[in-house]
C-alpha cells in the first residue's frame, strides 16, 4: 500500500497510524492480527501506554462497523492484560480522545489514580532503549 491514494482527482494522504502499519514509520510493535495493530504510544502519559488501532483507516471510532469495533475493543483486552501483567500499575486505563491523528484509536495507559490519565500533564521522554525494554516486557506477558 502507498502512503497515498487518489479519490476524486483528490490525493488524500494515508494517516501516520496507516505509515505505521505498512512498515513506512518504525513503531515500538506489540502485537497485530489481520486487524488490529497494537505499539507504544511515543509520547507516553505512563510507560507502557500502547495504541491500539484497526488496520482500515477510519476516522471516527464510532464510524467502525460493529464487528470491527467489538474486535478492536476484544483485541486491546488482551494487550492490556499483558500491560498489566509487566508494567506495575493498579489499572489499565482506557482512553479514546479521537483529535490527535484522524485515525480511530484506543489508548491503553497504565494507572496508579485518576489524573494518570490526564493527557495535559508534561509526557514521559524515554530512550529508545527503555522503549524497546518496555516492549519486550508486555510482548512477554502475552
């Protein structure tokens, strides 16, 4: 797949979240089905926060189909569970925003209280071999 496709005499260019998927972006993989793709969030609230997203691109979450939904949210079940499993946390929080990349996505972030999840706080700067090391963890636990 090309990083961009022509519609109407229109180019619209694929998402970063589609980059990714296609191998155009490097990401920090957990795991991926024929439908979903699961990786770390590069500018982490916590680490071990992981997108989840579904390989068609849509815009809106609530645009997916039903079946796409429920096997997406299916699908971030079991990344968070590993989450929870390698990164010490009392929850994995859940989070769909939906602004940042107009890409559908889910974001998994490890919790100790409520204000982990606010996405105003500064992000974690993390190298990329704590990346990699976090990755590994979670990849484990699956």
């Amino acid at each position: 797949m090309k990083s961009s496709k022509f519609h109407d005499n229109f180019i619209i260019m694929a998402t970063i979240f589609s980059r990714i998927i296609q191998g155009e972006i490097p990401s920090y993989k957990i795991a991926e089905n024929k439908d979903f793709y699961a990786f770390l969030d590069i500018n982490p609230l916590a680490e071990g926060h992981t997108l989840v997203i579904p390989k068609v691109e849509t815009d809106y979450i609530f645009d997916l189909g039903d079946d796409a939904l429920a096997g997406m949210m299916v699908f971030a079940k079991k990344i968070a569970r590993a989450i929870d499993k390698s990164i010490p946390c009392k929850r994995v929080g859940v989070a769909v925003i939906g602004l940042e990349v107009p890409h559908a996505h889910i974001h998994l972030i490890p919790i100790n209280s409520i204000h982990d999840t606010e996405f105003s706080r500064p992000k974690l700067k993390l190298t990329p071999e704590r990346f990699n090391q976090i990755a590994d963890q979670i990849k484990s636990a699956l």
